[in-house]
C-alpha cells in the first residue's frame, strides 16, 4: 500500500558475539515484556464480556415472518415486464409498473420465478443472465394474484472463497512458512476481536482500556507467532506497545476534543436504540486505536531489524551514531507512508467523498462535517502514531544493542576509532579498512554532513 522499505533479514551466519548480543537482549526485553504481558492477560480477565445480551435489542434484517423465506437461485434470463407486485393494482383497474424482472431458477427446483429487481440495481444493470441470487419468497403469504418475488442480495461465496484461497496460495508460495504463520496469526486477532473487543463494547467495557488490552494481546500473538522469538521480535513489539500507548492517548483526547459521535451513520443510530449501554462514542475511540495495528507493526519491526542489522555489521558505533543512521532508514519509512493510511481510509470512503464532494461547502467545513471528521480523526491520529512509534522503537533498539552488546578495549561508545570505527580523517581516507557496516555507517554520516552544508 505504498511502503515501499526495507526489511533485513539477516540471512547471513551471526557472529559468536552477536549470538551472545541477542541472547543477553532476550533476558533484558524479557524482564521488561513478561510482565507486562501478565498485566495485559489479568487485565483482559477482569475485562472479559459475560455474554449476557439480554439488554440488547436488535432487529435481524434477515428473520421473517411465518411462511416467508429467503430463497436461492439462479438468474436465467433478464428481461423489462410488468411488476409481478402491482398485479392487484391492474385487476382494480389501474396500469401496473414496468420494472426489471430476473427469470430465476430455484436452487431447490420448481418453476421459474419472476424476481424484481429493485430499481438501484436495475439501473446498474448488474444482475444478468448466470448470476446466483438471494430473493425473498412471499408465496406462502400473499393469496391471489401473482406472488411477488424480491432481489434480496448476489451470492458471492465462489468469488470471495476463490479469492481467499488465492491469497493463501500467494502467501504461502513467496514468504513460506512465515506467511503461513502470520496468515493462521491474522486468524488469531480476528478470534480476540470477536470474543473479546467486540462484546465488551456491547456490554459498556472502558473502550480505552478494552481497544488497548485488545490491542496488545493480539501484537503479542501475532508478532511473536509470525516473526519467532527473537531479540528484534521482542524489540518491535516493546516500540509496538509504546506506540499504543501514543495512539490510545490521542485517541482519547480527539473523540472528546472533536465531538465524534459517529451520529451521521444510520448503523450507528440502530445501535444506540439496540441498548443503553452501547456508546458510538466508545466504539470510535476503540476503533481509533485499533485500525493502525497492521501498519504500526509493520514500521516497528523494520526499525528493530534496522538497528539490529547496522549494530551487527558495526558493533563499536557508538548509540548515538547507530540511532542516526538506522532513523536515516525510519524517515524513507515516514516518507512512505505517510499518505499509506490516508489512502486505505479513502478508498473506503469513496462513495462518500464523492456525495461531499459534490455539496457546495468549504473545504474545512467538509473535512470537518459529521460525513468526514470521523475519518479524517482516524487518519491523523493513526499516521501521528505511526510516525512516532518510528523514532520510540529505534531507540529502544539501540538502548538494547548498546547495553547487551560487546565491550571493547576503547569504551565502545566513543566518536574516535575505538567507539565507532568511523572519524572524519579515515573517511576522507576512504576508510578501505573499516567493517562494511563501519563503512556504511560512516559513509551516511559524510552523506548527512554534506547535506546539511549544501542546506546551509
């Protein structure tokens, strides 16, 4: 979705040092994430829903009444005609309505039938001859007169299931058993925000505590389960859950600051009348925080692996040059992705930019109607966690790397050779000597100096 970035791998064989490096990283992150992650699981406890919705009271657009039934079957032919439903009318004397009428086969046999189609979808000409449909059958109910028989919905499940199928044949093929793992992962998180995110809404949870509980639970599963357990794992997932923290704040503040009601969407209005508990207000801010989950792990495990890789090929650089040149790595990320989740939203929001689009308004008051603000908020607040949770997660990675890491005869954190490898005079030299990653180190920070004169 436009991040283009690097991710290093390390397939290259790590040194007995940089073994030693990660195993004392591991024990260090350990005694920071294992706690924390027992907090997460007692708060979840505390958190979990009853499952008690007899509070609720919601109307399932798909019940029917006795002796009506939603029906499947096949389109075969399409054709204008008179309405089947305005029968009654032309034998009280009156012209019935010409609409357009799907000749449909039942899917449990019998005799054609003559759906409607709903004039929306007629004028889109998207019903045609070979489609599945869902139509609601009033045979049993209407006496008299032809039985109207009403498009309801496409069925979709060959499209959708094939389409499935080819993602997971995709993944699997280029990232292999670690794209299989993310995939079962994804299935993980989507299992946490149905059992447990879901219906601690309905039932009135805190919505902050409950989208950020929810939220790390799911980092844990699905970064541990995808990546392995690893020191850059664990470094990714530490920035993750302080970028969390980021954006759960924001959040918070935005829903109250911006007023964000979520009163402009009629499935907002149905819920409000489905229980007096449920609040739009707490869905938005749960939603707020968890709708930059993918994106936030994304940018976070780039930057552990980038501290990582630069602290492996250069392990004298000093914490201060490491953190330079790996957030050199973080702002291309930035740049990157900035305008990732705009788009995301965008296109999801299409049709109703267009509608706006075409109402005679300022823009500050478009983007800060009810239609949009919602939106816009969700943007801005996931992109400022996003950005920050690059610099916090760099950072915790050198803080990492610099206190596990080797001890050399020269202090190890120094600006001369013996810190960083790297001086001015050896890079005018061409530094032919150094370590690659002591080259590359370098070869950033003249890269940077020089930059930085032109700019001045």
């Amino acid at each position: 979705m436009g991040s283009s970035h690097l991710h290093t791998t390390g397939n290259a064989e790590p040194s007995a040092s940089a073994i030693a490096t990660r195993r004392r990283a591991t024990l260090l992150l350990s005694a920071l994430l294992v706690p924390l992650g027992v907090i997460t699981l007692i708060a979840m406890v505390l958190l979990w829903p009853s499952g008690d919705r007899t509070s609720l009271s919601v109307a399932n657009p798909y019940a029917t009444a006795e002796g009506v039934s939603f029906d499947r079957g096949t389109v075969l032919a399409v054709r204008e005609g008179d309405c089947p439903s305005s029968r009654p009318t032309v034998d009280a004397g009156g012209t019935a309505q010409i609409c357009t009428i799907a000749d449909t086969q039942p899917a449990l046999g019998g005799d054609l039938v003559p759906v409607e189609v709903t004039p929306e979808l007629a004028r889109t000409d998207a019903v045609e001859a070979g489609d599945e449909i869902r139509y609601l059958n009033l045979a049993n109910v209407l006496q008299g007169g032809a039985a109207p028989y009403v498009f309801v919905d496409f069925v979709r499940s060959v499209p959708i299931v094939a389409l499935a199928v080819g993602y997971a044949v995709v993944v699997v093929a280029v990232a292999r058993w670690r794209g299989l793992r993310a995939m079962i992962g994804l299935v993980g998180a989507l299992v946490i925000l149905a059992q447990f995110v879901l219906p601690g809404l309905v039932e009135g949870k805190p919505p902050l505590l409950l989208g950020l509980v929810g939220s790390v639970v799911i980092m844990y599963g699905v970064l541990y389960f995808a990546h392995g357990v690893s020191a850059r794992t664990s470094t990714a997932l530490l920035g993750t859950v302080f970028g969390l923290g980021v954006t759960a704040a924001l959040a918070a503040w935005t829903t109250d600051a911006a007023h964000l009601t979520g009163m402009g969407d009629e499935n907002a209005y149905t819920l409000v009348n489905a229980s007096d508990e449920l609040s739009i207000s707490s869905i938005i801010l749960c939603g707020l925080i968890i709708s930059g989950l993918g994106v936030l792990n994304d940018v976070t495990i780039t930057q552990s692996s980038s501290v990582w890789e630069l602290h492996e090929l250069a392990p004298n650089t000093s914490g201060r040059r490491l953190f330079a040149s790996a957030m050199r790595i973080g702002r291309d990320h930035i740049a990157s992705t900035v305008y990732t989740i705009a788009f995301a939203y965008a296109g999801a929001a299409l049709p109703v930019l267009i509608l706006v689009s075409l109402y005679d308004r300022a823009l500050l008051d478009t983007l800060t109607s009810g239609e949009l603000a919602e939106e816009v908020a969700r943007t801005l607040v996931g992109s400022i966690g996003l950005v920050l949770a690059i610099p916090l997660t760099t950072a915790i990675a050198v803080l990492v790397v610099k206190a596990v890491g080797p001890r050399t005869a020269g202090g190890g954190s120094g600006d001369g050779p013996a810190g960083s490898g790297t001086t001015p005079a050896v890079l005018a030299a061409g530094a032919g000597t150094l370590p690659p990653g002591g080259r590359l180190v370098g070869l950033g920070e003249r890269s940077a100096r020089r930059a930085a004169e032109q700019d001045a």
